[in-house]
C-alpha cells in the first residue's frame, strides 16, 4: 500500500467524512470491518435486530406496507418472529413500487430522501429513494468489500466505466475530475469504446499504471482478447475487480491471461449498491448480509437453496423508502457452503444473470442466457453477437464477424441451440457491423422482447 493510500484511509477520508461532508460514512465504514471479526451466528443475529426494526418502522409508518401484508393474512407484524416467518411476506415488484410511489415513503421522510434512477433495461427507468444514511451505508459497505480485494479506500484505482449521459459544462467536469483526483482513482468512460481505438484503452492503463482496475465485465474481456490476439505488453495491477453484468469462466481466464492478475467477480445493483463480492478464494460471492436479507425464491415463491431463483432483497437501512422483499429482475444460486478464506459472510455460488434475458419456447422450455456465450466463444469468426426474442416462435441472432467466419458455423449455431429448444424456435442469423451498448453502458448477450405474461 503506498504512503497516500495509509494517509489518506486513517486520515484523510475520516476527517473528510466526519467533518466536511458530515457525512456516516467513515462511522458506518468502520462498523462494518468489524464486522469481519464477528461469528456467522453474530451477524445472522445482527440481520435479525436490524430486520425486526424495519419491519416495525414499516407496520407503522408506511401506509402501503401494512395493507400489502394484511392482505397475506398478517394481523400483527410483532407474529414475525424469525427469518422463515418474514419468507411469508408477499414480494414486492417493480410494478407495486411504481404503482405506489408515495404509499412506500413514510410521512416524516417525504421531501427529504435522496432520488435515484436506474437504467430500465426493460425500456423503462425505474426511480426510487433513500435516505441519507442509507446512503452512507451502502458506501461504506462498497469500500468493505472493494478493500478485502485491493481496491479500497486510497487505492490507486482506474474505473472502465459509465459516463455522463448529456453535456457536461466544464466546471462540472473539473470538479469531477478534482473530486476522483481526491479518492485516488481516473475514471474512463467505456462507452464509446469500439474496435477501432481499443488500444488506447491499454495505452491509458499503461500510463496510469493502477494498482486496481474495476470494470464492467466485457469492456475488460475485449480490452484482454486485444492484448492477447496482437501480444501487447500491458501493466499488471495487484487486482481487477468486475461488476454489473455476468463474469463467465472463460471470461475470466482471458482476462487474467491478459493481465497477468486475478479477476475477482462482483454483484451489485442500484437499487442496493453492492449485495455481494468475491474473495481471494475466487469460490463463490460473501454477501453482506449485516446490510440485506438476501433470498432466492422458486416459481411458486418458495424460498429455495442450491439451485438457481429469483433474487428478492431487503435492504436494512433504508427507512426513508423501505424495499422489503424486492424482486429486483435477476437470478442466483445461494448456497450453504462456508468459505475458507475466514470472512464470516455467507455465499452466493453463482449469479445466473437477468431472468428477462432468458429465451423461451411456446412449450415453455426455458434456454438460460448464459448458455450463449459458452456457445460462441467456440468460434474464431464470430467478434460479437446478440441474441433478441420478440416472439415465442422465433429468435434472431446479430453477429459482427470477422474474416475467420465460415457459413458452417450457422449450421452448427442452429443445432446446438435446437438441443435446447427441442426444435421449437425459428433461428434468424443477422450480420451487423456493431452491437450497440444499452443507456447504462453495459452490453447485452440475450435480449428477451417477450410480454411478462410469456
């Protein structure tokens, strides 16, 4: 660790924290580390008190929880005695939070909380709230889990990120810059990066020489497939840390290969910021579970383990707009394994991605989006693809090609992928120069179009 990152996590960030933001950060920051040292048992007991006063400040002052749960049947929120009674409290969906915006913020919060927004991948944005030292939280939970990977506070760190979406003046550019300056960290913005000027994204790493990279997943696997087709020497950080879209193996052997360093998978949200990460032991994601309840539900809504669900998540602190028990669109498999690194946080073995992205047949057979990639990856000839459904009958297949592609690769496509639909879906093969990013930046394997009632 050099000089500025024990500077500036022992002292510059408390006293920035505690007395020119006045913020809970570097409090909430600390809490949270000592956690690490707790028993599995201690922070289940920790979840549980902190559950149990949530659920109290919801029965009792946000109007749309108490008639969401009267309608389960629960008379008295005082009868939730344990974390199998709370699994009986119905979901909540993106639907009821949109259908009951004002219902779900508590009087003595309205007016007050922090506004946020998320991308919609499903074409349409989703807002919610928060308050401030939810807020506070959730950021000392991200720096927690960065920090066990080498890449927390004060850390020499190079973001392939987002951008601003817009015009920016330039003195908000400059205080952006200042501010990343601050935390030891360049952000570079992936999202008008093409196959084209993909060196100069090595160029940029090989000059600012991080400690850390943190990146969304295939921004680095092309960044990595580049250095490794053309053998190009780039500078090996300590850490790569990946996020916001799903890490497949072969993903992360490129990318180490690339590197020369190890790739370490994390999941997170907007709605929560970071629910889980890796560890040294690369077996599975320590979720922080003194900051969520973190459930997987079946079809039927039965809370299930070892196999793939729905993700519902509670957040602990947030009391300025509770989510209790939210279906936030993606799927995971939790398991009851305990890791050997000696972090007491449980597991996530694997995230299983978005369930909109998976492709389904009139039948109802289902070909999770994560066979794809598996797929193409196989394919010298094939640079990029995109998988889109509009219709139960039929899905089209948009590839970027390059001069290895060979036309017996769509006969091959097809019946790899009639194994799985049982012959069911049509399959349309379209050659594009490029597969556009979504609004959020992130690039998109599967792409289901489907009616929810499909």
């Amino acid at each position: 660790m050099s000089v500025y990152s024990k500077l500036y996590r022992n002292l510059i960030f408390p006293f920035y924290a505690n007395y020119v933001k006045k913020s809970q950060v570097n409090r909430q920051y600390k809490k949270a580390q000592s956690h690490l040292s707790y028993s599995y048992a201690e922070l289940q007991s920790i979840q549980w008190k902190k559950l149990e006063k949530l659920l109290q400040h919801c029965w009792h002052n946000v109007p749309f929880y108490q008639a969401h749960w009267k309608k389960s049947g629960i008379t008295d929120i005082s009868d939730i005695k344990n974390l199998d009674d709370f699994a009986k409290l119905p979901v909540l969906t993106k639907q009821d939070v949109s259908d009951n915006y004002e219902q779900l913020i508590p009087e003595s919060y309205k007016g007050k909380n922090i506004k946020k927004s998320t991308g919609g991948s499903t074409g349409t944005p989703f807002r919610f709230e928060l308050d401030e030292l939810s807020n506070d939280t959730r950021q000392a939970i991200m720096w927690r889990g960065y920090g066990w990977l080498g890449a927390g506070l004060g850390v020499r760190s190079l973001f392939l990120w987002g951008d601003n979406i817009g015009k920016t003046s330039w003195l908000r550019a400059l205080k952006e810059k200042l501010y990343h300056r601050f935390y030891n960290r360049e952000m570079v913005s992936t999202f008008s990066m093409n196959l084209n000027n993909i060196g100069e994204y090595v160029s940029k790493i090989n000059h600012y020489k991080p400690s850390a990279i943190i990146s969304y997943v295939n921004p680095l696997y092309e960044i990595a497939k580049f250095i490794n087709n053309n053998n190009i020497s780039v500078y090996s950080p300590n850490s790569l840390l990946t996020g916001a879209e799903p890490l497949y193996d072969f993903q992360r052997i490129e990318i180490e290969k690339a590197f020369n360093a190890k790739v370490y998978n994390t999941y997170g949200c907007r709605e929560f910021m970071l629910i889980a990460a890796e560890c040294q032991q690369q077996d599975g994601l320590h979720i922080n579970i003194d900051h969520l309840v973190v459930e997987t539900l079946d079809n039927n809504g039965n809370s299930i383990i070892s196999e793939a669900g729905d993700l519902a998540i509670t957040d602990l602190m947030n009391y300025g707009m509770p989510l209790i028990r939210y279906i936030n669109g993606d799927r995971a498999t939790l398991t009851d394994t305990k890791c050997h690194c000696g972090n007491p946080l449980p597991l996530i073995q694997k995230v299983n991605g978005r369930k909109l992205d998976v492709i389904k047949t009139q039948a109802g057979h289902m070909i999770p989006g994560e066979l794809f990639p598996h797929l193409f990856k196989e394919f010298d000839g094939i640079v990029k693809f995109q998988v889109k459904q509009t219709a139960l009958e039929s899905i089209t297949i948009y590839i970027v090609k390059n001069d290895k592609f060979i036309e017996q690769s769509k006969v091959l496509i097809s019946e790899e992928i009639e194994h799985y639909s049982k012959g069911e879906l049509t399959i349309n093969f379209e050659f594009v120069t490029d597969i556009p990013l979504t609004k959020s930046g992130k690039y998109r394997v599967t792409v289901s179009e489907l009616p929810v009632r499909d």
